[in-house]
C-alpha cells in the first residue's frame, strides 16, 4: 500500500517513512556528538604532539612495538601524493558534505556512530590541511604514532580506519544506514 495512503508521507532518499523523526533526530545528535568528540581529541592531541615533540626523534612508549614521532604530511595515507594538500582539501571537504547528508537517513544506532567516526576524521584532518603551515587549504596534517612497518598517523587517521572496518563488518551483515536490511 502506498505510504500517503496510511496517513503518513512517502517519504524521500533522505527521510525514509519507516524511521520516526524523534529517532532520527536522536541518532543524528549521536554521530554530531561523536564527531564533535574525535574532532576536540584529534586537535587536542596534534597540538600536544607539536608542543611536545618538536625537535625530537622518536619516543618509544612501548619498546619497538608503539611510540611517538613528530610527523607533517602534505598527502595522503602512507604519504600517496606528498605535495598534492589542495586536492585531498577538496576530497576531504566533500567526503563530509556527503557524510553530513547521509546523518539525515540514519536509523541504526551502529551507523550514527561509525558516521560520527568518520565525520570526526575526516574533518580533524581537513581542519591540518586548512590552518597548518605553509598556508590555507595547503596545510600539512600532524601525524604522531608509530608503529612498526607502518605509516606514522594520528586520532583522526585511526577513526577513518575504525569507521572503515565498521562499515565493512555493517555491510557484511546487511545493515542499511536507515536501519533497515540492505538488499543482497
């Protein structure tokens, strides 16, 4: 039966009929929050490791295995594209437009998080690319943590990386961002 025809809106791509509106607004509160909160730590962390790591080599915490080592990355991961900062400016910017749009379809609570994950990454490093030295929109992202036969990174970096493996394990058991299954 058509959904007008129940009393209630069909509904578009960004607000499905079958997730109430209290919900949606609850679980888009959660992914702001959670974004909100990689974004502070991510900073927060960054300017620690500026201030406290300059000038100084590698810090082991825990032998070889995890340590410290001030980093500026003017590309990608594993250092793709060094010198390239504008282009993953742009990337980055619309990768959060097109997670921000996405929040309006939530209805699973494991989606609201993993978006407020990747949200927070992907924002904590545009913030390096656009207000780090050497200028606007060419700023090169502050990366801190080490370890072994692996890229330096930071909070930012590891948040990708947690919503990435999230958003295959969702996938992989059928989970829809509006909560309902996906189809196989």
């Amino acid at each position: 039966m058509d959904e007008t025809l129940r009393g209630r809106p069909a509904g578009d791509a960004d607000h499905p009929p079958d997730v109430p509106a209290a919900l949606r607004h609850r679980l888009t509160a959660l992914s702001a929050a959670t974004a909100v909160l990689v974004l502070i730590t991510d900073q927060l962390t960054k300017a620690w490791a500026v201030h406290a790591l300059t000038g100084r080599g590698y810090v082991p915490l825990v032998g070889d295995l995890f340590g410290l080592r001030l980093t500026r990355n003017s590309g990608a991961a594993f250092s793709i594209a060094t010198g390239t900062t504008w282009i993953f400016t742009i990337i980055a910017t619309v990768v959060a437009v097109a997670i921000v749009r996405m929040t309006r379809r939530l209805g699973s609570l494991p989606w609201a998080v993993v978006l407020g994950l990747l949200l927070g990454g992907a924002v904590g490093n545009l913030t390096d690319r656009l207000f780090r030295e050497p200028g606007f929109a060419r700023g090169h992202v502050v990366d801190f943590m080490e370890l072994p036969h692996w890229p330096v990174f930071n909070v930012a970096d590891s948040c990708i990386v947690v919503a990435a493996v999230l958003i295959a394990l969702l996938g992989l058991r059928g989970v829809g961002v509006d909560g309902r299954p996906m189809a196989r």
